[in-house]
C-alpha cells in the first residue's frame, strides 16, 4: 500500500514538472508530494499557491486557459499564416470581421473566466450596453438491433395501475399495459388550443421549418421578448415570483390514435439504446412530442412508474406541461431535450454507471434532470438576460439565471395536486430527489465547467487531456455501422452494459455526484457524437438561434456577440476549436473513468475528424485563391477602341 501511495506521488510530481499542473489543486497536491517524498519544493511554485489561496481561488479553475485557448485556435489572427501553415479556424482573411481578442475575451466572460473589466471593448461599448439597459427595461432493456415491432404480435404487460378510489381532483385511473396504451394516453389532444392541439403542432413546427429545426408545441419566441426568458405566457409575468406554467390537461380514456402513426413511433422507439439515435425523426412520428412520449416510455420500460406507484395520467400530464414549458427557439426546445434524455440513458447504461452509482430513486431523478434541464429556456444566453437586466437575471442576483430557472420551474409543477406524479414519494425520498435533479441541473451551467472538469480529472486521477495521450490527432475514429432502428450502432451496445461485478463503484459521495454530472455535461454536447447528417442539422438549429440573439442585441444597440450577427461567420465555422477546447477533453475524461462510454468518444471524434477535413480544404481553397495573380483591370479607353 505505501509503495503504491509512494509511486502515485512520484507520478504527480512528474506530471507537474511537465508542467501539466492545470489547477491550483494540482499545484498544491505536487507541493504535498515534495514534502512527504523529502524534497524542496521550487520556492517560485510555493510562492504562487501562497497567492492563489490568498486570492480565495476556486481550486479547480484552470490557471492556463488562455493558453488551451491558444492550442485550439481560439486566439489566433483569422488567416494567419505561421510557421506551421495558416491557422484557420472562422474564415480567411478578415471577412468574418472578428478582433481575436474580443472572441477570446468573450468566450473567457461566458465560461466564468474573465474580469468584465479587462475587456478590451469595455471602456467603448459600456454607454451603449446602459443605455439599452434602460431601453429594456420597460423493465429490460430493448436492444437496439431491434429492427422493427410487429403490430400483430403480442406486446409485454409493462404496468399496470388499479384504482382503490378516485383521488380528489376526479381523475380516472388508467390502465397501461402496453406501450400503445401509454401512446395513446400521450398523444391525444387533450383540449382545442391546447399545447398538444394538432393545430398548434403545426404552428409550432413552421416557425422552425425554415431552419429545419423541430422547435417545442409550447410557447413561441414572443413570450421570451417580454422579458421573463421562461415562455411561460402572461401568468408567470405577474410580480408573484413564481415559477409555473400551465399545462395541458389529457382526458382519462383513450381515443384512437392512427395506427400508421403509432406504428411509427414504435419503430422509432425501438432505436433509444442505440449510442446513435435521430430524436428529430421521434419528432416528427409524435408530431413534436418527442419528450413526453420518450420519458414516459424510459419511466415505464425501466420500472418506475409502477415501484413509485406513479399515477399514470398524472405522470403524462406532468409531462406534457413540462414538454410544453419549453419554448419554440430553435436549439434549446423539447426536441434536444428529449436527445439529452436518450444520450444520458444510453450512457448511464453503457459506462455501467446505473450499477452502483445509481439506486432506483437515483435513476428517477437523473432521467427528469435530463427532462428538465432546460426548462423555459429563451433561446437567449445568460450574459445577455444579466446584460438587459431580464426578471430571470434580476431574480437570481445574476448567478446562473437560467440553470436556476430550469429547476425551479419543474419543482413549482410538481406543487400543484394535479402534477404531482411523486406524490407517492416518502419525505425523505422527495428530499434526495430534489437534491439530485438539482444538483445535475445547475452543472450544466457552463461557467462551471472548467472547475467540475478539472475536479473530476483529479477525483478520477486523470491525466489532463491532450490529442496526442488521447489517440485523436491523426488516429483513425470507428465510423458506426447504420442501424435499423433510427439510429447507428458502435462496435458495442449500451445494452451490453459492463456485469455488476465489474461495473466502477464510486469512491465517496462527492466523487459520485460529479461523475453523474459529467454524464450529464456529456449528454448535454450528445449531438456532437450523431451521426454527421443529425450532427449537422443540430449545428444549423444553434447556429439560427445565436443568430435571433444577434438581431436582438443589434436591435439593443448592444455588442453582437461573437459567432452571433449572421452577416458574418457562425458556429458552424467553429467547429474544429469547440472540439479541441471543450467537447473532447470532456468526453474524454468520461471515457477515461468509466471506459464503457468509449462508443461515444469514437463517436464524436469521428465528426471532429470530418469537420478537420473541411477546415483544411477550406485552408487550401483559400491558399490557392491568394496564389492567383490580381487581374489587370483594362482602362476604359483602351476597351472602347478595341470594340
């Protein structure tokens, strides 16, 4: 045991002396390890522990950032030409019209790195941003080779649900036996007009259909302009403070629904363990509720509706006003979070996580913590609701607006008797619960993500991430094999999860909640890992709705924030720095932890690789194109005689 404890020091020393202490915890841990392996620390090193803990530091902050910004392209002048090649990354040349320090310094503000006053446009854009300011404020798992459900077969009794009496508020028990009567219950209109009325389907997918983007059956981007940033209608505008919105109301028996339609949306069920998986396609099978009708059918398959004795109407209710909460913006509707939910369900499954970092109440609050993650949310990011002084902003003193939204929204629907589905729930089951589903949430706030990475890195012993110790740089990814079932397929299956006996047990309470957050985080970016056609129609989806913030702040008179005004270059010219800066270090610490969730790092390095090739062909187009000769413009004269 000591020589073990002994070489780990030694390994953290080296790893400092290589400099890859990329946190003040790992600065303080290589100085612990001098100490206690008998050698003096370098003075230089002691000297700035002694100033990061005086300054009340976050120790897992990264101390570097500006430099992983450098490595991944992020500060570099667009189009220049080095050493090493032209760096390209936005655009050639200065037509996407960026200054790279207003890109590097904003992207600093939004992952909670940056001092507002450093910025180099603050001094010249702070009278404009008041000014506006002022202006504003007026069961088994289902493998996913599954190729199809035959109607005509016999389906599994999956719940069922018996009345002793009707509760208070006179809703009718109903019995789910199958997964067409859960269907059924989800997919009827409830009333005309409603959230789930098919005229508002249509009207909610058509303002999207421009950017082929299946947007939420709930509210539209008008109710965010009033500035709640939650969509919710003009009830949750009043000065009440509170939360809720209002719902559908589903009727207890169960009409018929086209069979064409139910047969669809078996088929496009079937595919949900699939590590790859069109939740567009879900969409457009259940006419745009594609959560609702995949939470429930998660809650059910998985057994929890019927171990929490969840009231089966009541659950579809709550899940219909939760699907309708979110609003129409193009990204962030209940579509992508319905891809949340199915990416951190094939993962939780495949990295063997569901074993023994989760019980059964764990798992219930992890599947609504994907459910409700962004819950409300605007289609707006949190600098700007903090920059126009919005009521989210104003509520929450600034920190985490939205995150704190997305939570306190749900927990105001479950208060009301008739969305209560854990009702059944003991106190102190309703305590974890709610702490759980919190915790998740909040850490999907960005400004938080260096922090619980480099905290899980050294929770896990990880090496920080590089392209080279990670196999991406000039690796070969596994493309995934076309699936049956809606989806593709890797080389594993999530529903071959790691056996018990061998599945990661968490170290300590702490360690297990972040790596449940991380899961989450990983989820949150599960497009990234699709297969390029979905990947790409997710990037077109957030690349449209940055776009809608841009013509807000021009309107405002505020700085257009970068990747925002869509007469220049957007995100989806941004791709190969997001990876390298974000999205790879993240999913490969998840991997490096919990090996069974390797599918979806080959999954998103295959698409890194893919937009490597596009940002190469583009630095050649683009070198070829300054190569040519100028043309020699003709004088007039000369053209006139020569006609």
């Amino acid at each position: 045991m000591q020589e073990e404890v002994m070489r780990e020091l030694v390994e953290a020393r080296r790893g400092a002396r290589a400099g890859k202490a990329d946190t003040p915890a790992d600065l303080l841990l290589a100085l612990l390890s001098d100490m206690l392996l008998g050698r003096q620390p370098p003075l230089d090193e002691v000297e700035l522990a002694r100033g990061l803990l005086l300054r009340h530091l976050d120790p897992y902050q990264p101390l570097n950032l500006r430099s992983q910004m450098r490595e991944a392209n992020l500060d570099v002048g667009l189009g220049e030409a080095g050493a090493t090649g032209t760096k390209f990354w936005w655009g050639t040349g200065t037509a996407c019209g960026y200054e790279a320090s207003d890109v590097v310094h904003s992207l600093m503000m939004q992952l909670g790195a940056a001092d507002q006053s450093a910025s180099p446009k603050a001094s010249r854009d702070g009278a404009a941003a008041v000014g506006a300011r002022a202006r504003v404020n007026g069961g088994p798992a289902t493998p996913s080779r599954r190729a199809s459900i035959d109607p005509a077969a016999p389906q599994p009794r999956l719940i069922t649900l018996v009345a002793e009496r009707p509760e208070a508020g006179g809703d009718k028990f109903v019995v789910v036996e199958s997964l067409r009567d859960a269907l059924l219950l989800l997919l009827n209109p409830s009333r005309p007009g409603g959230p789930s009325d098919p005229q508002a389907d249509v009207t909610g997918r058509d303002e999207a259909a421009h950017n082929g983007c299946w947007g939420s059956t709930g509210s539209s981007r008008e109710d965010s302009d009033t500035g709640t940033g939650s969509g919710q209608g003009s009830a949750d505008r009043s000065d009440t403070g509170s939360d809720s919105d209002g719902g559908p109301q589903p009727r207890a028996g169960m009409p018929s629904v086209p069979p064409p339609m139910l047969d669809e949306v078996e088929m496009a069920l079937a595919g949900v363990d699939a590590w790859q998986y069109d939740t567009h396609q879900l969409a457009k099978a259940t006419q745009g509720h594609a959560l609702s009708v995949l939470g429930f059918h998660l809650l059910q398959r998985e057994g929890l509706i019927s171990q929490f004795r969840m009231h089966a109407t009541k659950l579809a209710r709550l899940l219909r006003t939760l699907e309708s909460g979110y609003t129409s913006a193009p990204y962030h509707n209940s579509t992508h979070a319905a891809d949340v939910l199915q990416t951190l369900h094939v993962l939780l499954r495949g990295s063997g996580l569901r074993e023994h970092y989760l019980d059964r109440l764990g798992l219930l609050a992890a599947y609504f913590a994907a459910i409700v993650h962004d819950h409300g949310h605007p289609g707006l990011t949190a600098d700007f609701l903090i920059a126009t002084s919005d009521p989210l902003a104003v509520r929450y003193n600034d920190r985490s607006p939205l995150e704190n939204h997305h939570g306190a929204s749900f927990f105001a629907l479950v208060r009301q008797p008739d969305l209560d589905a854990l009702g059944q729930l003991a106190p102190a089951e309703r305590v974890a619960f709610r702490k759980q589903v919190l915790d998740l949430v909040m850490a999907t706030d960005m400004k938080q993500h260096f922090s619980l990475l480099a905290h899980f890195n050294t929770a896990h012993q990880l090496a920080p991430y590089s392209k080279e110790a990670a196999g991406v740089q000039g690796g070969a990814a596994r493309r995934p094999r076309p699936s049956r079932c809606g989806g593709a397929e890797m080389e594993e299956d999530a529903a071959d999860a790691p056996a018990s006996s061998h599945a990661p047990r968490p170290k300590d309470e702490t360690e297990r909640t972040l790596s449940l957050q991380i899961a989450l985080k990983c989820a949150d970016l599960g497009h990234l890992g699709e297969e390029l056609e979905v990947h790409s129609r997710w990037i077109r989806c957030l690349e449209e709705e940055f776009f809608l913030q841009g013509d807000r702040e021009r309107q405002l008179s505020l700085p257009i924030s970068p990747l925002f005004d869509r007469a220049k270059q957007g995100v989806s010219k941004s791709q190969v720095g997001f990876f390298d800066f974000i999205a790879l270090p993240l999913v490969h610490a998840m991997a490096g932890a919990f090996p069974g969730a390797r599918p979806l790092m080959d999954s998103f390095v295959a698409n890194y690789e893919h937009w490597r090739s596009v940002e190469r062909t583009a630095v050649v187009t683009a070198a070829g194109a300054a190569s040519q000769p100028a043309a020699v413009p003709v004088p007039k004269a000369t053209a006139a005689a020569a006609d």
